[in-house]
C-alpha cells in the first residue's frame, strides 16, 4: 500500500512555479501509488464548478488527475476554506471521489482521520462563524448561479498577486488548538491525524503514542507525506527546485 497525501497547493493561474511543482510532483510522484489524498485548498480560488468549462488553467490541472486515475491510482479530493466551492463536476472531470469534511481511511488495518484542518482553528471565532454558512449546499448553490460576468470579476480580483501572499502566509492564519485535534480523533477513533490548512507543516507525536501530521503549503519547500510499508514519511520536492522549474 502506498498512498500520497497532499494539501494547500493553492494552484494559482499567475503562481507558475508552483504550477510547475505540481506538474512535476504528478510526473514523478504519483505514478505507481495506490492513492492520492488532496486534502483541500488545491485551488486558490474556486467560486464553483460554473468556472471550469473554457478555463484552460484548471482543466489542464483536472487533466493530469484524471490521467493518474486512469492510471490506477485512486484520486481523492476534500474541500480547503479556498474551494469549498469545489463540486461533483470538478471531481468528474480529475477522475476523483469527493471526500466530506472529516474521513477515516484505513491504512494496512490502521484508522486514520482525515480533514482540511479550518474546523480546528476553533479561537478564530469569526471565521468559524462565517464557515458554518459557506459551507452548505445551500451557498454552494447561489455561487453556482452567480452570472459569469460576476463570478470572473470576484475570482479575478481574489487571484491577484500580492493578495495571493498576503492570504497564504501562515501568519495570517490562526493555528490548530491541540485539544480540538485530540477531540476530533478520539470522536473517530483514529490514532492519526493528517491534516494541513496552517501552513505550519510538522509532526506532533504524542506521549500516548498518538500522531498528528501537519501538511505544508507548496509555497514553501518542504516535502508531501506518504504511506508505504507500514509507515509515514515526508518526501522532500526534489525535481528540482521549484526556481529551476518554473523560471
Ligand atoms: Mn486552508
């Protein structure tokens, strides 16, 4: 069994380095895993799947899960704070299982639970407030609907530049509470955690033999975790730098 987890790409159309870490990461990575776990913020910005007919940007993205699923590898995506608006056509067309907020997996026999991570940062009240809005299908539905026009303008003015390192910088997002992760684990179950979100990747081994990973952001170089034989490891993005890649 190997299976990939990887979140908070924030795949952005003027970030072509991270694009190019992302292209080679599925060229060199991916190939020959049993799985792949995208556990949100793939996009940086997806106000619904009305924008993915005609964006050459996402459908080449789209293009390249779906090869890997053709390819057998299971590909899963759960939604991030930034594409929650992510729905069943974005999913069609990577070839991908949409995951809900939190999930359990199995890795040989071990329960493991999965999420984005926003549902921990639990001192952020007013983004917890806010979330407990956008995240239904009720929202989800009205972003559908927005005219084209509307939805460009909003999307366009989100992916600027500046904006783009000023929203993912980990310094603007509040930590996970340790106790809210250890409550979510013990309601499931599950002695792992994975989850990203931060932007402060890490391992939290605990002295009752509990673990939680923190992915890391793909602004930053630092590695994605993966499974195989019986264990976790950070593989650091080595194809190369992503400088060299994207230019
Ligand atoms: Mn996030």
């Amino acid at each position: 069994m190997r299976a990939i987890f990887i979140s908070d790409l924030h795949l952005n159309e003027p970030d072509a380095s991270t694009q190019a870490r992302f292209d080679a990461f599925m060229q060199n990575a991916v190939p020959g895993a049993d799985a792949l776990y995208v556990l949100g913020d793939l996009l940086h910005v997806w106000l619904g799947d009305a924008m993915l007919p005609g964006n050459a940007y996402v459908q080449h993205i789209a293009a390249q899960f779906a090869a890997a699923s053709a390819a057998g590898t299971k590909i899963f995506i759960a939604r991030g704070n930034r594409d929650f608006m992510i729905g069943r056509e974005f999913a069609a067309a990577c070839g991908a299982t949409l995951l809900p907020e939190q999930t359990v997996i199995e890795l040989d026999g071990q329960r493991v639970l999965l999420m984005h991570g926003d549902e921990l940062c639990i001192e952020d009240v007013r983004y917890q407030r806010a979330r407990r809005i956008l995240r239904t299908n009720a929202f989800r539905i009205i972003g559908n609907s927005l005219p084209t026009a509307i939805r460009n303008f909003i999307a366009q003015t989100l992916r600027g530049k500046s904006e783009a390192h000023k929203a993912t910088s980990a310094m603007t997002i509040m930590d996970a509470n340790p106790d809210a992760a250890l409550a979510a684990m013990t309601a499931h179950q599950a002695a792992t955690l994975i989850h990203g979100h931060t932007h402060r990747p890490a391992h939290h081994a605990l002295p009752d033999g509990r673990e939680r990973w923190v992915m890391t952001d793909w602004q930053q170089d630092y590695g994605y975790l993966e499974w195989q034989h019986g264990k976790f490891t950070v593989k650091p993005w080595q194809w190369h730098n992503k400088n060299s890649l994207g230019g």
